[in-house]
C-alpha cells in the first residue's frame, strides 16, 4: 500500500525564533523528524503544517534542501492554524505532509545572474532558493537582493541580512521615512526602479504581497527584463495540497500541484483569477 | 456476456447477492434518493432521477480521514482511518450517473492517489438501467458525449424490455453477478437483441434538451474569461451549494479539525464536500479572495465543467444529469448558458 | 384583476423616464413552466415581464446582493431598484426597512395584489396533473387557477394547489408601495397557524422522531439560507470566514471565532445551524415559504418559522412586517411583555 498522502508525520519544534512583533508577528520555526528523516524537496516547494484540532496551513520551505537536520518555517501570524503555531513552544509536536509543488527551476539557471526581489513575508519563499544558490555561488552569476518591509521592524532575518551583506550585494527598503534609516525609502517597486538591476543574462524572482509582486513585474517590464526572466510564487487558499480539493486553481492548474513557482511568461496565459 | 433476466426472477437474483451491500434508489416522499436496500423485495426500478447521485455512496459527503489523540503522558497519537467497506453493488444507476464515475476516477488517481476514494471505489460494482424515457425533463446526456444507455462506468447494464430485463456484463465484475445466479438466466434471441436495438433507438429520440454545439464551446469559454457576460448570467444566483453538491461530477472537498475534547486533546480531521459557489471556498485567511463575486464564481463552475476539466483529462467534466437545471431556486440553466456561449458575439 | 399590460407600462415608464436604476421582476426561464428572476434594464426588455400564479418567488431577496454590490462602488447610480412584489414580498421590504437594512428611497415597489388567491405550490400542481405538462396557468375569475395542459384546460380549485402559506396570508395584498396593481381584498383566513395543528397534537418523543428524520437528510447547501432576504448577515455562525474578513482583522480576532456549527452534515450539526437559522428569524420571517420550497431534500422548513411566528403573535401580540417604525419584536422590551417562561 502506498503511503497516504493525507497522514502527516510528525515533528518536533526545536527552535523558535521572534524575527517581528507587533501586531502582525513572524516567527521563524525549526521542525525535526520524530522518526527517520528521509524527507527531500526543492526550492520552493511548500509543505502542509498540522496543529491538531486547529487544522492546516499550506507553508513554504524556508531552510535550505541541503540541510538534513531540519526544516525551517517563517510564518505570519494570520489565521486560525498560525495563531496556534504562534502559540507553541519548543518541544511542541506538529504534523508535516509534503513536499508539494514545483519548485524553482534552479539547475536551468546557472551561470546566470540572480536577482532576488521580496516584500514583508515575502523573503521567506525565496530564501532556500536564494541560501542555496550562495552555497554554490561559483555556479551562479552575480547574486542580488532587494528587500522591503512596512518599517524596519517589519524585516524579517535581520542578523541573516547583516551577514548576508558581507556575501551578496543587498539593497534594502522601508515604506515610510525612519531616523536613523540610510537605505532606501519607497515600496520595494520603485527601489527595484531605482536600483535599475540589468536584465543582461539575470533571472529575477519575487515574492510578497500580490499588489507588489503586480508592480515589481511592471518595474521590471520597464526595465526590460523578458517575460521568461521573471520568476515568482503565486499563493491561493489549500486544503489538500494534492490537487483534488479543488480551491486553489488558476484556470486549469493547480497552486498547490503544479505551482507555485511560475515565470511570467506562463502566469501571464493563465486566467488572472488569483 | 449477454443475458435476459426474467423480471419475475429479479428479487431472486437479488437474494443471491446477500453478501453484497446493496444500494439501490428509494422512494421518500416525493422524491428518489439512493440507499441502502435492507430488504430485497424494496427494490424497485421505476425511479426518475434520484436527488443525490451515487458519487454519495463511493465519495460520501463526510468521511473521517484520522483521529489525532494526546495520551495521559501527553504523548501526541495520530491514526489513519480507512473505510473498512464490504463490497457493495449499486443497482439502477442512470448511465449519465455511471459515466461520472470515470471522471472521478480521473480526479482521485493520477500522482497522488486517494486512498479513501478507492478503497469504496475499488469495491463497489455499479449495475445500471438504461433510460427507455428521460428521468428528467431536463436530460441532455447526448449532448455532452453520452447517452441513455450509455456502458461508460458500469459493470452492467439492464434494459427494461417489457416483461424482462436484458442484462449485458461489461467487466469481470459484472460477470461474477451473473454467475452467482446462473439459472436464472437465459441467453437472448435474435428478438431480444432486435428489441434492444430498438429502444435503445427510440429512448435517444426521447431527449428533448441538447446543447447546439459544444466542440467550439471550451474554445469559445477561454476567450469569454472577461467578459461581462458573467455579471448578467449570475445576476440572480443566490450563492447557494445546489447546483455542485447535487452533480454527479462536483468533486470539490474541505478538510477540517472537529475537536471531541481540548484537553486532553481528542478529535478527528475529517474531509466534507465542499463548494466553488460559496464565497469562503476561495477566500484566504488574509481576507483577499480571488472569486469574490457571484460572477466569477458561475464563471468557475461552467469553465472547470467544459474548459479546465477538457483541457486536463480530455473531458467534458459534465455528463447531462439536468440537476443542476432542475434544482436550480432560480432557474439558472447550464444548457441555455452554454447555449447562449456559443452564440455569444456572432 | 391585475392586468399585466398595465405592469409592462408602468416598468416602462419608469425606466423611459430614468427613474430606476432598474426593475427586479419575473420572465420566463427556459427550464419548463417555472418563472425566474428578471433584471430589466431597458425599456424595450418590459416585454418579458410576466404575472402568473407560479410567480412564488420573493425578489425582495435581491435587495441584499444591490446593496453589497453598491458598497463596492466608488461612484455608485443613486438612483432607486424597481422591485415587483406581492403581499408577502411586501412585508419582507417592511422588516428591512424596519431592521434599516435598507433605506426607502433606494426602492422603487411595485404592488402585486394577490386578490382573492395566491400563487401555486409547485409540488403540488406536479402531483395534481399526474405527469401532464403545463402549458399555461392563470388566475381563474373566482377562487381558482386554470390550468392548460396538453389535453386542453381544467379550472382548479385554489385549494387544491394553492401554496400552503397562501391559504394562511394574512394580508393578500402589499402593505407598501409605490404603485399597486389590483385590488385590496378582505379576505382572513380562519386559522392562520393551521398547519401546526398537527405538528402541535405530536408527543414532545414524536416530534424529536420527526426531526431527526428530517434534518438527518439536510446537506448542507445552504439553499435556504441563501434565498432568505432576512439572511442577510455579513457574519454567519456556520462559515469558516465571511465577509466581515478585512485587511484589518487581526489574527486573533480570526483564530478566536468559535467554530459553532462543524461542516460535517451530520444530524447535531444539522440541528445547530436550523435551529440558529430559525430563532434568527423570529419576529423577522415573513412566511414567503422559499426556504421549504428551494429545499432540494423537501425538509418541511416553514413549520420552524411559522411556529415562532405564532409564538411571537401569542406573547407578544407582534405581527412580523406591517410597520417599518415599530421596533422589532428582540430589539425591544415592554414591561407587560410575559415572563413566565423564564425560569
């Protein structure tokens, strides 16, 4: 017999990190296995996270797949299963099914220049796609970040960020004017207007809200990046993550099966019902 | 395997099969609904069109998944719970009914398999009664590639020829009901074939209700995704779940946690229809809801049935039932709606 | 008698001359003898408009999607929504108005008289002809409808097929109105609660048997809720998220709503949502029956809101929809109200 693909197995959290408080939080969770850790994926896929009696929330990898030890999860508080979530303590035990979706196409984008582009939550959809292409960074072209948030509280990996600078370019944004801010400050499409990335043999990939994700493809058309060099990751609600309950659907695919990572180029035939 | 069966010699085949479960169409009130036949003799094939389809019986409307449990250590079980199912036969299921099976089939298999949709699939036999006049008068199975007596799905099926029924077995499955009844049994004439020929003939006659032509109609839908067309056709629907839960194709579900006790922890995770009509259906937890009209919710249902459902496994996700139409509070028609696709800007 | 010619002319001139956004009325469907809802919108479309013993639906219902749908404008037509009603139908624009759902000025009422009958029962006329098609039904002169079938006409007493809460209308004619069509008749009914006589003379066990059998069938599509001009709440206790979800819930407000009735249809459940659905409407059902008829599973519905309806007349002495400026039947409270049931 198969494995149910319904049954989650369990995990343990163990480790929880605060990266924003207020009052939309963001926690960033450690998972491990309880029993043997067999569990592979690809950048970008996404897993379905269980608080019993509460229920399921589909959340993205945020860890990169080359850790074996554990899984990593940044989630904001939203809802009902993520307030739990938000709750819990090390040691607490969730349930994880997956791996689902797509994944970025990363082996097609080597020797390429990658540009990451992320708003709030955003970051962490791509950060196993962006840590992962910094681990074999010989095989990529130049790596770049733009990254916003509301304000600055609002940023999630901060300490990563610091560090991140010392190994990538970074350019980073907040929406409103603060003391004491010396980057950028603007929505994240107007620092990617600003930041003028070439579109010269890059890929760029994008997440957060869908109202940044409209205008960041908008700035980058402007500066003349093909519908092919534009990656991004497109969420719908989900319940089965298996494409069969029938509500994550964009025309005729799947989010959760054959998502969430689309180019441009394909996202754009579909219905924009999303 | 080609047989009549004497109808006077019905019940007894029936007997034959008390191993079985047997599902069969009941008559509560004024309507007909499948259920399950605890006495033979109950049995009746003279129904219209049942409310609910059988998808009821092989994907039910609400089914455990797992039970999940914190023990007195505070341990943290969770069980799978599987349908333990006896193998059971339907009888009297309309072919445009049995056709819709397939395309469940379609839906619950392919990369990830449902376990629990084929553990009931697996063992249920489906034996069907073709349709010498419309259950309906809002039937169109012939337009939507099917037919009154259409074999599609079924395991058997039965004609009614007057006093005898003529049973044809279309899988092993099928033969092994036949065989558990043997002489009962006989082998039809040149009469009996002749007979069917010709009912089967005349029962196509008798479907009034068709869709012009539907080869241009996933065509013609792509292009009529923005169309203003939506905001008029669903001006009246009331947001309602009878058109999907009543189709026999709808394979829409919700998975939910009901909880028994909070502490210690007890509850079930357990899987219920669910419904593109209802506005919480697509709408995220942030409040952004990508179908959050009426329009685009009636946009959905008819592009998933003869766009989307086509454009994945090849078929219309559409078999001609007329539920939809004939429940419908406010007379929302998919044939005039397609209809009216087809005919839209020329 | 209500003429339909002079409802075409009046719908006509009142969109000619602009004055309506446009009129909610009835048309033919293509499914069979049953109307359907008709929005017309320009003056030529009057045409479809039909008057007929089948026109059962309440189209004050529509009220609910014009009003969130002129929420969402920016620049909405200020114009009033020309709406064809009969007495019941009234009755539900006098709760709305009273509840100040919605304002009177944003309606435009057409008043159908039912004079001396009512409109048919479906089911009923379906058992009656025994299989024969309808072709045509009309209001007959006295109290009956006559009925064309295949195999000519028959005039059938109302009684036969008239719908159960016609034969209990206390008021057959609109109680508001812009313009009325038809005359007022003075017509009571001897019993308006009759048909919980029998409900009524059940055991306290016969009637928990009845339910159970009946709400065991219920499947949740919401149907009856749906076409209820009364459920109009932004926030239902049964869905999982509703449209009182903004960009500024916040997560606990979210996580802490109580999931009072589960999804699964099972008979508990089922009994938690009519049960909520029925005391919701006390004082507020208006007895325009759509919940029992869209019923697909035929659960007897009214029997629920016609029994609360009696309920509220016999404590309270409250008639549900004649007076939009008395306070509802729970919103206010009067020394003399009885309290003997509170133990």
């Amino acid at each position: 017999m198969e494995h149910n693909a319904y049954i989650p197995r369990l995990a343990k959290i163990i480790q929880i990190k605060e990266e924003v408080s207020g009052a939309r939080p963001i926690k960033t969770f450690r998972t491990q296995f309880l029993n043997k850790n067999d569990f592979a994926f690809h950048c970008g896929q996404c897993t379905m996270l269980s608080v019993f009696g509460k229920g399921e929330s589909m959340i993205s990898i945020s860890s990169p797949p080359l850790i074996k030890d554990y899984l990593q999860f940044s989630i904001l508080k939203m809802g009902r299963v993520t307030s739990a979530l938000h709750e819990m303590e090390v040691g607490d035990k969730i349930g994880i099914r997956g791996p689902y979706g797509n994944g970025f196409p990363i082996e097609d984008w080597k020797g390429k220049n990658l540009i990451f582009i992320g708003g709030g939550i955003g970051l962490a959809p791509i950060w196993s796609v962006l840590q992962t292409a910094l681990g074999k960074k010989q095989e990529y072209g130049e790596l770049k970040l733009i990254y916003g948030a509301r304000t600055s509280k609002d940023l999630v990996f901060k300490e990563e960020l610091k560090e991140l600078k010392k190994k990538m370019i970074v350019h980073l944004s907040i929406d409103v004017e603060e003391p004491e801010w010396e980057e950028f400050i603007g929505f994240v499409p107007q620092n990617v207007t600003d930041k003028k990335p070439s579109p010269k043999n890059a890929i760029t990939i994008t997440c957060g809200p869908p109202i940044m994700i409209k205008f960041v493809i908008q700035a980058l058309k402007d500066l003349e990046f093909e519908d092919a060099q534009i990656y991004t990751t497109v969420e719908n609600k989900m319940k089965c993550g298996i494409g069969k309950c029938g509500r994550c659907n964009i025309g005729m695919h799947y989010v959760c099966k054959d998502g969430p990572v689309y180019s441009w180029a394909e996202l754009k035939k579909l219905p924009q019902e999303y | 395997m080609k047989k009549i069966l004497r109808k006077k010699s019905f019940l007894q085949w029936v007997k034959r099969l008390e191993s079985y479960k047997i599902y069969a169409p009941m008559k509560d009130d004024d309507f007909w609904n499948f259920a399950l036949i605890n006495n033979p003799k109950d049995l009746n094939l003279n129904h219209s069109n049942t409310v609910l389809s059988p998808k009821k019986i092989i994907f039910p409307q609400r089914e455990v998944i797992l039970e999940f449990s914190t023990s007195n250590d505070s341990e943290l079980e969770v069980k799978e719970i599987l349908p333990e199912e006896k193998a059971s036969i339907i009888f009297g299921v309309r072919p445009c009914d049995a056709r819709a099976i397939p395309l469940m089939d379609k839906v619950f298999g392919g990369d990830f398999t449902d376990p629990y949709y084929w553990k009931r699939r697996d063992k249920t036999i489906l034996v069907g009664l073709s349709c010498n006049t419309p259950p309906s008068s809002n039937c169109f199975c012939l337009s939507v590639e099917g037919s009154p007596h259409s074999k599609e799905g079924l395991d058997i099926l039965m004609t009614d020829l007057g006093d005898k029924y003529y049973v044809e077995s279309l899988t092993k499955k099928g033969d092994q009901l036949i065989n558990l009844a043997k002489n009962l049994f006989e082998e039809p004439n040149a009469k009996d074939n002749k007979d069917l020929e010709n009912i089967h003939k005349d029962s196509e006659k008798k479907i009034k209700r068709q869709i012009q032509d539907i080869k241009n109609i996933p065509a013609k839908l792509k292009e009529m995704f923005e169309s203003p067309f939506w905001d008029e056709e669903s001006l009246s629907c009331l947001r309602c779940g009878i058109c999907t839960y009543l189709c026999p194709t709808c394979h829409c579900f919700d998975i939910n946690d009901e909880i028994i006790s909070s502490s210690p922890l007890k509850g079930k995770r357990v899987r219920t229809w669910d419904n593109c009509q209802f506005p919480d259906f697509t709408m995220h937890s942030s409040g952004h809801n990508p179908r959050s009209d009426r329009a685009s919710r009636l946009r959905q249902r008819i592009l998933h049935k003869f766009q989307y459902f086509i454009e994945q496994y090849q078929n219309y996700q559409c078999t001609g039932c007329g539920r939809c139409i004939s429940k419908c509070p406010v007379g929302i028609d998919i044939i005039e709606v397609l209809n009216k696709v087809e005919n839209y800007g020329t | 008698m209500v003429n339909l010619e002079e409802l075409k002319e009046n719908a006509k001139e009142l969109l000619k001359q602009e004055k309506v956004k446009y009129i909610i009325g009835y048309k033919r469907g293509t499914n069979g003898l049953m109307p359907v809802p008709a929005f017309i919108k320009k003056p030529e479309d009057v045409e479809n408009l039909i008057w007929d013993p089948l026109c059962i639906y309440n189209l004050t219902r529509f009220l609910v999607d014009e009003k969130r749908k002129k929420a969402k404008q920016k620049n909405p037509d200020e114009r009033p929504v020309g709406l064809i009603v009969k007495g019941c139908d009234s009755r539900a624009v006098n709760v709305l108005l009273q509840e100040k759902f919605i304002n009177r000025e944003d309606i435009y009422i057409i008043g159908i008289s039912c004079e001396n009958t009512g409109v048919v029962d479906e089911k009923k006329l379906v058992k009656k002809l025994k299989g024969k098609k309808v072709k045509k039904i009309e209001f007959g002169k006295k109290n009956g409808f006559i009925v064309s079938t295949e195999d000519g006409q028959v005039e059938v007493p109302s009684s036969e097929i008239l719908a159960e809460r016609c034969q209990e209308c206390i008021a057959h004619f609109p109680v508001v109105y812009d313009v009325l069509l038809g005359e007022k008749p003075k017509r009571k009914p001897d019993n308006p609660f009759k048909s919980l006589e029998k409900m009524e003379s059940l055991s306290r066990e016969e009637r928990w048997t009845f339910w159970k059998e009946q709400l065991d069938k219920c499947i949740r599509c919401y149907a009856c809720r749906s076409t209820c001009p009364m459920c109009y709440c932004d926030e239902c206790v049964v869905d999982t998220i509703n449209f009182a979800v903004t960009a500024d819930t916040t997560a606990e407000e979210k996580a802490q709503k109580i999931k009072w009735v589960e999804k699964s249809p099972v008979l508990s459940e089922n009994f938690v949502y009519h049960f909520i659905r029925a005391i919701h409407l006390a004082g507020r059902c208006i007895d325009c029956g759509e919940c029992e008829r869209v019923c697909p599973l035929d659960i007897p519905l009214r029997f629920l809101n016609k029994k609360l309806e009696k309920e509220a007349k016999e404590l309270f002495g409250y008639d549900v929809g004649f007076d939009p400026d008395r306070p509802s039947l729970v919103s206010c409270f009067k020394e003399e109200d009885p309290e003997d049931f509170i133990r």
